[in-house]
C-alpha cells in the first residue's frame, strides 16, 4: 500500500515514518500504538527487556516485560541530579534502608537511558496504596520511617558546591525586600501587589529573624558535621512519594530531587506538611517528633534550628517571586489565589515555630 506523503513526519525518524502512516489509517487509536512501539523500543534497547504491554500510573508506565512488572518513568530531573539520587539510594540500601526502589542500570551503565532528547527511568512497580495523611498517626509513622531513612545515610560522601538552605533563602528575602521596594515606587498597585504588601510587614521581619536564628544557631557547623558523617536531604517526603505496602509498612519514592542539605530541613519540611494537614490533631507533634528520634536522635542544637526552619515563609516568598517574574507575560487569578492560600497558610507556620520553641 502505498499512502500519501503528510509534513509532520518530518518531525519523525525516518525509521518511524511506516508505522506512523499505517497506524494513521488503519486506527484510529494509532498515536497509542506509536507509543507503545516507542516504550518496546526504550525497555529493548535500554534495558535489554521484551515488553509486553504496559498500564499508565500516576508516576509513569507499569510495564509487563520478560523478567516481571518494571516501572517506567519519563525522568523531570537533570542528569546530574539523577546520578545524585542514585547514589543515595545506593548507600541507603547499602546501610540496610530496602524501603525504597533502586533505579535499574541501564546497558550503558547509566542509572537512566536517553532516547530522543529525554532520560528515563527504570524501578520496580511502587505499591500502588499511597498514605492518606489525614491524620496524625500517618505522619507519625512517616517520621518514624524519616528517622531509619536518615540513619542509613552514614558515610555518604559529602556534596561540595551545593547551595545551602539559609543561602538560598537569604537571596529569597533579598528578592521580597526588592519586590516591595519597586512596588511602591510604581505609584499603582494590582491585586497581587495589594496582597503582597498586606503581609509585607509580617513576612519580611519573620524572615530576617529565621535567618539570623539559623546564623546564630550554628546551622554551618551542623551543616559540615552532618556532611562529614554523611547526610543527605529528600525534599519530597510527603504523601505523594509514601505509600503502604500490603503488610503494612511504608515505602518512599521521588528521590529524584533530593539534595544535600541537613536532615533537619527535611524533618521540618514534615512538621509543616503535618501542621496544615491534620490541623485538628496538632497536639500530637511531640508525638511526631518522638517517632523520629526514636529512629535517629537528634543533639539539642540541631533540634532547636527546627524552629526558624519552620518559621521561615519560604513558600510565600518563593510565589512572590514567581508571580513577580512571570508579571510581564502573565498573572493570573489563580496565581493570585495560590498566593492568598500560601499567606494563610504561612500565618498558621508561626503557630508552628512557636509550639516548638516551647518543646525545646
């Protein structure tokens, strides 16, 4: 059969052309055939794996290949922090920490394979039952397995030239001081300068204070300490990336933005999660935080930087400066909506950094 020539296969390998044409006038589902030809190829060459159909997850492919179920995953992160995550996930499950996926090594070499400009990932199936955290008891248990996660970094080799959290938030203060600045000297005000400059007078101060808190509180000297004994910092560790397994126990996925910064941004990063979600149950944080010492003890210092970590608006900030950068082309109201919900949420944060304070 002989079909017509169409201009979008140029976009196409020549190799591809056939299947395309053939699938265009015979199916009518024929971009899912091309696909599932793409992801036979992907597992083949990458992987030396025979596919055999695949179901679509929320994270990626469910694969049915010739050694069992693989999963899949169009990778969103940069090659050098793909290594990075492969290299933590290796020392946690060397260290003894199996709740978790290790990423297949591909026939290169690589713990991903590039085909077509993009990389991929290969892992066994995540459990398809992620944790509610509609209450406390989730969070505690995720603490609890925080704590062995944490442990098992021993002997992680320390990252040099990695930004480290108080750097990052400090120009994050800068930007808002600089925002507001320009604002007012604009003379006119939007929506979204309105509110910003609402909450100008009780952000920027509890900023400035967490930054010096961190300063004052030693964060450098745990920082190196923590990265000579080794450390890592997750920056996922949420319902999203835990999931139960059928005996109960949990399982944690989405390292693939993991940095190396403290353990105890990421313990505070929980506590926030732990506050806005179960707001009802928040006389359990001493709970939450018992769960986690009972896994990985923490010294008195580097328990009391989890007040200005919690305290820090870093999620009102970092949309100030989204929306502030995107204004040229567009802002529109739902952005003007997130950045309510992040103030309203913020405000609820201080209660947090508080209620530690008092703890400690």
């Amino acid at each position: 059969m002989v079909f017509p020539p169409f201009p979008f296969l140029s976009y196409f390998p020549p190799s591809r052309h056939k299947l395309i044409q053939r699938n265009f006038f015979g199916k009518k589902d024929w971009g899912k055939d091309f696909m599932e030809d793409t992801y036979g190829k992907i597992l083949w060459e990458g992987y030396g794996l025979k596919y055999y159909g695949g179901t679509r997850t929320r994270t990626g492919l469910i694969c049915k290949t010739d050694v069992g179920l693989r999963e899949l995953k169009k990778a969103r992160s940069r090659r050098e922090d793909l290594l990075f995550a492969h290299e933590v996930k290796t020392c946690l499950y060397r260290n003894g920490f199996s709740a978790l996926s290790l990423f297949y090594t591909a026939q290169d070499g690589q713990p991903f394979f590039a085909w077509d400009g993009n990389l991929y990932l290969l892992e066994n199936p995540m459990p398809t039952k992620g944790l509610e955290e509609d209450q406390a008891d989730d969070f505690v248990a995720g603490a609890a397995l925080m704590g062995q996660m944490h442990r098992a970094a021993a002997g992680f080799p320390a990252q040099e030239g990695q930004e480290e959290r108080p750097v990052l938030w400090q120009r994050r203060y800068r930007e808002f001081v600089k925002i507001r600045r320009h604002m007012e000297r604009q003379g006119k005000y939007s929506p979204l300068d309105l509110l910003v400059m609402r909450h100008y007078g009780t952000f920027a101060p509890r900023a400035k204070e967490a930054l010096k808190t961190l300063e004052d509180g030693g964060y450098g000297g745990i920082a190196h300490g923590q990265k000579q004994a080794g450390t890592f910092c997750h920056n996922q560790f949420k319902g999203s990336n835990l999931c139960r397994k059928e005996d109960g126990s949990l399982w944690v996925g989405g390292f693939e933005q993991c940095t190396g910064d403290i353990f105890a941004v990421d313990l505070a990063a929980y506590l926030r999660r732990f506050w806005r979600k179960v707001p009802e149950e928040r006389e359990k944080l001493e709970e939450v935080l018992a769960a986690y010492e009972g896994e990985r003890s923490m010294a008195e210092a580097e328990r009391k930087l989890l007040v200005p970590l919690t305290a820090f608006p870093e999620k009102f900030l970092r949309l100030v400066h989204e929306s502030y950068n995107r204004r040229r082309v567009c802002v529109s109201p739902a952005m003007e909506e997130r950045l309510a919900d992040a103030a309203a949420e913020e405000s609820h944060m201080g209660d947090l950094s508080q209620a530690l304070e008092r703890l400690f």
